[in-house]
C-alpha cells in the first residue's frame, strides 16, 4: 500500500504489472491464469487504501484514486494504465472489455477538469483515443494491438497508403460494451488482438456487442497476445 520511496508516484499494485514484452511470465510467476485472474481482480475490489508515509501528505495521485473509488487502480498515474488490458492475456478479455469502459465512461470528460491525474506527454490522451477506438498497444515494441471494447458505432480510419481501417459495432450502446462475436474481413475472429501489419492492408472489423460477457470467445491459448516466455518456450 505504500506510495513512493520503490514506486514513483504509486504502489506495488501498479507498478507490478509492468511486464510489458512478458504477461505470460508474470501469470506463470502467480501460479498460473486463475491466481493471476484473482489478483488483477483485488486491484479494483479492495478499498482505496494508501500509506502516504513517504511523502508525508496525500499526493494529488492518490487522492485522484479514492475519488475514482475503482480500488487501487489509479488510472491518474501512467504506470497502472496497460493493466486492464491483461486480461486478454490471461484468458478473460470480457473483465478488460468491462473496466475499459467504465474507465472510458467515468473517468474522461469533455471540461476543463476532464483529465485525471497526470497528461504526461499526451499518454493520458492516447489511451483513450485507441481504447475508443477499440484496441491497445501494450507493448508497443511487438507489432500487437490488445482489444478492448469499441465506443462508437462505426469509426473509420485513412491510413496514409490509401488504405482504409472500418471498425462497426453497430448496436454498441453504454449497457452493450462486451464483445459478443467479431468478425475481421467477413471471417470469424477470436483473438485478442490485431497486428499492425494486417492493420495496414486494411480491414474490416465487425463487433456484435452484448449486455452480457461471452465467456468462451478469446480464451484458447492461441487467443492470446505475445509473450516472450512463450518464445523462450518453443
């Protein structure tokens, strides 16, 4: 719970998951994708809680956290901001679906006050410019984007090589943020991310969204985004 002194402006909870180029290797660590699972969960389901005995005060970051009231997740601080995104490592990507957007939804508003915490160097922003668009990059060196929840109906992107990108989710509404049934270029798609290359041939992505999470689709091992321990392992 401690803030500060071995984590800059946080705590071991957030400061943990930064595995970036390896979620395998920490799920291994914790015993595998149930005790992982339990512990991303513990984030948001213990009490804001904090030791601010480093600083001697409360530190705008964490009283950014107790007012967001989604436990020790402290969207305000970059470090914490990719971990919503592991559950699609981790065999759950409706939980990253679910807490991408409430954060989206209560925690980005179009006011002067609009920003939680800290917009270091535009991080703040570029997370929610791609979670709305649907999809992450958590490692930005791997060629992956992790998928998230779509927020519109349909966006298109120009791509500079003339190609276009289509995301439709067309009965996408607040209620319906998880994603049912994805279609990429007319085909069935179950995995939780999409690579740049293919991103640049353009494409068309279909999302059929739901009120209520799809537990089975993304949740093979072959769903899941890279990690390095699996290169490692081959």
């Amino acid at each position: 719970m401690k803030w500060g002194d071995a984590f800059t402006e946080g705590n071991s909870w957030h400061y943990t998951w930064s595995v970036f180029h390896d979620p395998q290797g920490l799920i291994d660590l914790m015993g595998g994708k149930t005790g992982f699972n339990a512990m991303m969960d513990s984030v948001f389901n213990v009490p804001p809680l904090f030791d601010d005995s480093y600083y001697g005060t409360v530190i705008h970051e964490i009283r950014e956290m107790q007012i967001m009231n989604m436990g020790n997740y402290a969207h305000g601080n970059q470090p914490i901001q990719h971990m919503i995104y592991l559950y699609n490592y981790s065999g759950e990507p409706w939980k990253a679906q679910y807490w991408v957007r409430e954060v989206m939804d209560k925690l980005y508003f179009a006011t002067p006050d609009g920003y939680c915490g800290d917009e270091d160097n535009g991080q703040t922003s570029a997370w929610y410019v791609f979670s709305a668009l649907g999809f992450y990059p958590v490692c930005p060196g791997s060629n992956e984007y992790i998928l998230g929840s779509p927020l519109f109906k349909s966006v298109t992107l120009n791509l500079e090589n003339d190609k276009k990108v289509v995301i439709n989710a067309g009965n996408n509404n607040e209620d319906n943020r998880y994603i049912s049934s994805m279609k990429v270029n007319g085909k069935n798609y179950t995995r939780n991310y999409l690579s740049h290359e293919d991103l640049l041939r353009g494409m068309t992505i279909n999302c059929t969204m739901s009120a209520t999470p799809n537990t089975t689709r993304g949740t093979q091992e072959g769903d899941a985004p890279y990690s390095f321990s699996k290169e490692i392992k081959k």
